[in-house]
C-alpha cells in the first residue's frame, strides 16, 4: 500500500513551475514584472532562439542587497507583501514569491545584482537545483538575471516547445504588453544580437503608437472617464478598424495586464450595436481602482482578477465606451478621415473626455462656395435645398424638418448633395472638400437608432394597412403568431392567424411602413421561434431591430431627388453612431480639397 511522503523542495518548485513557467514567454513577463516593481526606469532584454535558448532581463532598479540575494531563489520569498491585509490590497506585479524559484528549478539562472550604495555587485546561480555560493561579479545600480536552456532538465515538458520562431512570437507580444502598461519606462528588445524594439520612455499616447502603431492611433478615439473610484484612460478604434481575430486587444487593470470574461463582455456589448459579429474591435484601455476592490490572486500567471463589484466595473466600462463610440465623430474627425484613406489634420487633445452626442457635432459654419452655374440640372444652391424642405418631411419618414432662416448661419458637416453615384452612393461637398455616402448604410444606421430609441419609450407607432397582407406559413409560425401577440404589438406590428396555414399582417410599424411587410413579418417570427419573447425583447433585441432596419433602408438603385439625398445627409448629422452602419462598415469617406488637388497635380 502506498504512504502518503512529503515532496521534496526541487520536485515541487517543478510542479509549481507547471503553473508558472508555461514558455519562455511565461518567465519574461514574471522577471519583467519583477523589474518594474524594483522601481526601473530602463529595462533591456536579450533573447536568443526564441527565448528557449537565453532570456535575459537587465535593469537599473533599486537592486537586492547581498545578504539577500540568496532568498530571492528561494519558494515562497518575496519583498511585496507580508500579511493577509498586505495581499488584500496589492498594488505591486509580482507578491506570490515562486517566479524566480520556479524558473530556476527548470533552467540554468544566473542572479546579478547591486544596490545605489552597495560598493560591489554579487551574483548567484542555480542550474535546476538548490542555489550555489555569492560570487562577486562588476555590475553597475540594477539587477541583471540569465536564464538559459529553458527546461534542459525536464525534457518531457521541452518537447512541447514550439519552433524558436514561435517561442519568439509569444516573447514579442509579452514584452509589448509591458511596454504598453509603463510608458515611463525605456524598453529595449534584441534577438539574436539583433536590436528589434527601442522604445523611449514617452506619455501613454506615443507609447500606444510606438506598440501598436499608427494606423491604430489614427483609427482610434480617447477615452477618458472617471467615476465612483473608477477610472479609465486608453484608446478604442473605431468599428471600421476591426480585426479578424483578437490580436490587438488589451486591458489593464492597475497597470496589470489582464484577460478577464467579465471585461471582455462589457467591450463586446459596447461595439455590439457597430460591429459585424465574426469582427473583434482592438483597444487599449487602463482601468483603476482601489487595490482592496479587486482580487489578483487568482492564478498563479496573475492575468485573471476578480472584482468586488462586478456590475460597477462592467456597467463603467461599458458605458465608457459606448458613449466614446456614439460621439467619435465630433471628438475624433482625425480617425475617420484616416479610415477613408485622408490625411485628416484634426485630433482630439488629449485628456480631454469625449461627451455623449450625436455622431455629427456643431463644429464650424459652411457656407456652399459660389461659382458660376452650370446647365448640368445636379447642384442646387444651399437656400433653394432649405426653401424646398422647409415643411416637407423626409421620404423616409423622418420628422419635419423645422422653418429655417435661409440667411441664418447653419454647421453642416455633412455639406450639400451634388449627385448620386450608380444609384448607390451620394456625392456631396462640404468646407473640406468631397464626401461619398452609402445611402443604404447610413438609413439602415438611422432607422435602427430611431426603433430603438422608439423601443426604449414603448412609443413604437403603429399604421395599419389599407389593406391586409395575407402570407403562407407553417404551423410554427401561426403559433408563435397567436402566442406572441402582445409582443408583437409592443413591437408595432398586427399579426394574426389567417388559417392554419396562413396569416394576415394588419399593421406595422410607422417607421417601417415603406419596407415590405411580409419579409418583415417572416424575419420577426423567426427571431420569436428561436429565442423566445423576453430574448427578442432583451438580448436579442437589437439583432432583430437591425433586421427590420435593413429592410426598411432605402435600397440601392434607387433613384434619390437633391432634396432626399440632402435630408439623408441632415439625418445622419443627428444621429449616434452615423459613422458605421449595424455591421461596422462605414458610411461615409472624406476626400479633401488638397488630395483632389495632389490628384490632379495642382499647383506643380
């Protein structure tokens, strides 16, 4: 019969190294965390092969003094914390004390350091097993540590390396991380002898360009809000700018790097009403709290938290970013002209919080340039088009547009429609220049906006049909009829049994009127099969709603009057989120007047 022995000390750091120590990857990050928490101001990293070979990490921190550098190898040895109530509320990366020990029971360790007033530096080794003697070694302020061969000693676990490549790849995207989280810091990376990365130290806004580069900069709005002890400061692109995959998200929680289900959640229900559902938005944000609010000592890799107020930080986050989505536009003219291949000049000045507002924000007044008329029966002079739709509505049911004083000064971003393209795209000149629209895009944006804003006030007009449609349909769906009747009239529409076989739809919503109602009716009853009343009307909402909208949009090919397209332009102008439509693409591109010009080389 077995006894129940207790391991010995190498066997367990090994065990604990399963946890820790996954990849090369895994132990840069635990010795770059040690160097920040050591106070650097420049850290420089060396890898060779991937990493699998050597990583080593050199920094001009406060270093360890020689009495104790031997427990910095040790299990369960550490500066951060020493008490319960110092785990409750750590601030710092590293406090477990099992990186280093773990790290040297699988590799080859080299330990160097010297503090500010220390006369010599010292060094220590481990090769898989317990620590050798202080050696002196010439070091200047800092701490320097080796770790080579990675898993020379348990070559079960080595086979499960991938190529130096790889290896290198998961590296890179470690010491990115880092760098993103301490812009203050000078980050330097070499492989292979050869320098990859220099990043001086640089406020949060050059270090994110630095590491993501300039497209993402440029394609992306700043958040900036504070509220209840919470605070969050970063980026966030612009749905146009979304990704295949994940690879270009990352969130901070006081300055730690995390991946947290709860955060992710929060991101993805922002973007959701402006993002196609196979496309990852990419942002870089830092939150901050109060070290005592959230628990860090979940994992041993220290990239899973737990919150004490789930809700609070999920509702913050959320509503940080939709709001910073909904008024891109005007906060960030800059980003959208960059998403339409311009050289927009404009930026947001930074630190300042983006304001909730329509897409389109009151910026300068515009005044049409005059210019001898044309016998081409396309451009309109500004104060026929406000004469024109002073008491008419918009064709596609939007309110009246109200009496204007044609000499009054009035900011259109949008500018005035020249033309329409093919049936499909509105030409338009504003103060910049030219703006191209896809008139489909940008109504299905402004009908979704208006059901759901007419969802929210269960204010949903219905209009009853002169006469009745009458549609085939199966038992399924002249049940789900009969027994979703109230939610379909919160919903605007009349839909009942016809026949065993067939319904009748007697009203619609107004909003929706022009659109074909027996199409709609088919989608809605679809939607009420598969996930039921109170999803429809929750979770699945909008899904639907963007259903009905892209139903009701003006379609393509069809013919639009200077007078529609204009009132399109002025209800895209009070719309959120008029930038994209509901699947991310954008509606609308700017070309200025200096590209034209570069295009037909004026001026040369």
């Amino acid at each position: 019969m077995p006894t129940i022995q207790l391991l010995p000390d190498l066997l367990i750091s090994q065990i604990a190294a399963g946890e820790v120590v996954e990849r090369p990857a895994s132990a840069l990050k635990e010795l770059l965390e040690n160097s920040l928490d050591a106070g650097a101001t420049e850290i420089r990293v060396h890898l060779e092969l991937g990493g699998t070979q050597l990583i080593r990490v050199a920094d001009n921190g406060v270093g360890i003094e020689q009495a104790q550098l031997g427990l910095a190898l040790a299990r369960h040895a550490t500066s951060k914390i020493a008490s319960l109530e110092d785990l409750e509320r750590v601030a710092s990366l590293g406090f477990r004390g099992e990186a280093l020990a773990s790290i040297a029971s699988v590799a080859r360790v080299r330990l160097a350091s010297r503090t500010l007033t220390a006369a010599h530096a010292f060094e220590i080794r481990a090769d898989g097993a317990a620590p050798g003697e202080l050696q002196p070694t010439a070091l200047a302020a800092g701490t320097t540590i080796e770790v080579r061969d990675m898993f020379f000693n348990t070559p079960a676990r080595r086979k499960f390396l991938k190529s130096a490549a790889t290896e290198y790849a998961h590296c890179d995207e470690t010491f990115r991380r880092i760098a993103l989280a301490r812009p203050d810091v000078t980050f330097s990376l070499h492989h292979n002898d050869r320098v990859v990365q220099h990043w001086r130290a640089h406020s949060m806004a050059e270090r994110i360009a630095a590491v993501l580069g300039a497209d993402f900069t440029h394609a992306a709005v700043d958040i900036a809000e504070i509220a209840a002890g919470l605070s969050l400061h970063g980026m966030s692109a612009l749905p146009a700018y979304s990704r295949a995959n994940r690879d270009a998200q990352y969130v901070f929680v006081n300055g730690r790097f995390v991946r947290d289900k709860l955060l992710a959640h929060a991101l993805r229900q922002a973007y959701r009403d402006v993002l196609h559902n196979d496309r990852h938005p990419a942002y870089c944000l830092f939150l901050t709290l109060d070290p005592a609010t959230v628990d860090v000592n979940v994992h041993p890799a220290k990239t899973e938290v737990r919150f004490r107020d789930s809700r609070a930080v999920h509702q913050f986050l959320y509503h940080a970013i939709n709001k910073a989505l909904a008024g891109c536009a005007g906060d960030n003219p800059a980003a959208h002209a960059q998403l339409a291949g311009t050289s927009g000049h404009a930026a947001q000045p930074a630190g300042n919080p983006p304001v909730a507002q329509p897409a389109f924000a009151a910026r300068t007044a515009y005044n049409p340039p005059h210019q001898t008329n044309m016998p081409l029966g396309i451009a309109q002079p500004a104060g026929f088009y406000e004469m024109m739709t002073r008491d008419m509505p918009s064709p596609h049911a939007a309110p009246a547009i109200p009496p204007v004083d044609v000499a009054a000064t009035r900011p259109h971003p949008l500018g005035y429609a020249i033309g329409q393209i093919h049936g499909v795209y509105i030409l338009a000149q504003n103060q910049e220049g030219l703006v191209l629209v896809d008139m489909h895009a940008a109504h299905e944006r402004i009908m979704y906006e208006k059901l759901k804003t007419a969802l929210d006030q269960q204010a949903i007009a219905s209009q009853p049909l002169l006469i009745p449609v009458a549609i085939s349909a199966d038992a399924l769906d002249v049940t789900a009829a009969a027994e979703h009747a109230d939610t379909l009239a919160a919903m605007g529409f009349e839909i009942a049994p016809l026949s065993p076989a067939s319904l009748a739809i007697r009203a619609v919503p107004q909003l929706l009127q022009n659109a074909d109602p027996a199409q709609l009716a088919r989608d809605l009853l679809r939607e009420l099969r598969e996930s039921g009343a109170s999803h429809v009307l929750t979770e699945q909402r909008n899904e639907l709603l963007g259903t009905l909208a892209c139903h009701s949009a003006v379609r393509a090919n069809r013919q639009l009057s200077i007078t529609e397209m204009n009132a399109l332009l002025r209800d895209m102008e009070t719309t959120e989120r008029a930038n994209q439509c509901n699947h991310g693409r954008p509606t609308w591109f700017q070309i200025s007047l200096a590209e034209l010009d570069k295009m037909f080389m004026r001026g040369k």
